[in-house]
C-alpha cells in the first residue's frame, strides 16, 4: 500500500498529476530497505535460541504496538528446554530432574502477562521455571509498526518519488560501469511510469552490486 494518500500529494510537495503507481513505488522500497512486509502493525513470528544464563531476548521488530482491540503486542509466547548444549550445564541435578518429566525438547506455552516488556528496547524477559531450568529457546508472536504514518514517513515517501522522476538512470536498459556506458529506453524517453521506474532502480541496484562484488 502507499503510505501517502490522493489527496495529499499537493500538500507534502508532489504534482496533482502525480499517478499512484510512482507512490506505491516508493513505498515498497522503503519497506524492502527496511526489509518489512509493512510499516503499519504487522504480526511476526520470531524462534530464538536464549544464552545460557540469560532469560532476555531482544526482539527484531520495533516500536511493538497492539493490533486494534488487543491489550498487549505480545500475541503469543511458547518457550523450550532442550538438551543442554556444551558449557550450558551447571546442575546436573536439575538436568536429571528435567530428563525424568521428559522436559527436554517440549515446547510449553507460557503466559505473555508473566514476560516483562521494555516497550523502548523490545527486549522480553522471562519468567523462572519452578524446577529452576533455564529456558534456551523461544518462539514470540507479535505485532509491531506504527499506527498512523508519521509526517516523516510521508515526506520520505514524496523524495523518493521526486529522485525518481528527476533521475535519469530509471530510463537506463543496460550500463558498463568500467567504461560508463548506458543504454536507454526508447519507449520511457520522456517519462516512465512509477512501474516502469521501480524495475528500473532494482535492475540497477543488482548491476552495481554485481560490479562490487567482482570489482
């Protein structure tokens, strides 16, 4: 979707002509550099592997925000005790007690109340076990974004918009970059479409990093 309606192309800059595929353009690369599905409150779904002494995990996804009739950001939080790995077992008393219930490699749902939340770091603390077992790997379902798009993200949105259409290099078909060579096309001479221009940057993003990498 794009982060900047119709009706407010004129006011953050852009012409009335402005068509909503260069809009949309824009957007899904903001939301491809940021490597997210959307900026709005989407779910994710993250599995972890804890370090040995440590309960916390810092989520990938920031700022957390409840979905629209939900209480918290944490939608649902399932935990595991697996087979320690090396270095990770200071009590094998507490192991032998764990192997007796069949604990190892079962995940065990707990409730998202009991986790401490830093709502500015998105970083999740978990509660004890009553057999004193360390956890050592998580799975968090949560929803993060923002709830309403912020100017910021709206005026990114309107210069990404304008570096395209004021940048020739949409236009390019083919480059050599040790000679600086391009090729345009002839049917996007005047003023390619906002479709047309997103091909275009990604086809020219993968030739310079196809030239850094073998440079």
């Amino acid at each position: 979707m794009g982060y900047l309606l119709p009706t407010e192309y004129v006011q953050y800059g852009l012409t009335a002509e402005t068509t909503d595929d260069w809009v949309t353009m824009a957007s899904a690369l903001m939301e491809s550099y940021c490597r997210r599905p959307s900026l709005l409150v989407t779910q994710y779904v993250e599995r972890m592997r804890l370090t040995a002494g440590a309960q916390t995990v810092r989520l990938s996804y920031r700022p957390l925000a409840a979905a629209v009739g939900a209480a918290s950001a944490l939608v649902g939080v399932r935990v595991r005790f697996a087979r320690p790995r090396r270095g990770e077992l200071p009590d094998p008393f507490h192991e032998q007690i764990a192997w007796a219930f069949s604990v190892p490699g079962s995940w065990s749902a707990l409730d998202v109340t009991t986790v401490d939340v830093n709502q500015t770091t998105a970083e999740l603390t978990f509660p004890r076990n009553f057999l004193g077992i360390d956890y050592n790997e998580v799975e968090v379902t949560y929803t993060s974004g923002l709830v309403t798009v912020p100017d910021a993200v709206k005026v990114a949105c309107v210069q990404i918009v304008k570096n395209a259409q004021a940048t020739p290099g949409t236009n390019v078909k083919q480059t050599k970059m040790d000679t600086m060579w391009m090729q345009y096309f002839s049917r996007l001479a005047h003023r390619p479409s906002g479709a047309d221009a997103a091909e275009a940057l990604c086809r020219r993003e993968a030739r310079v990093r196809r030239w850094e990498m073998h440079r």
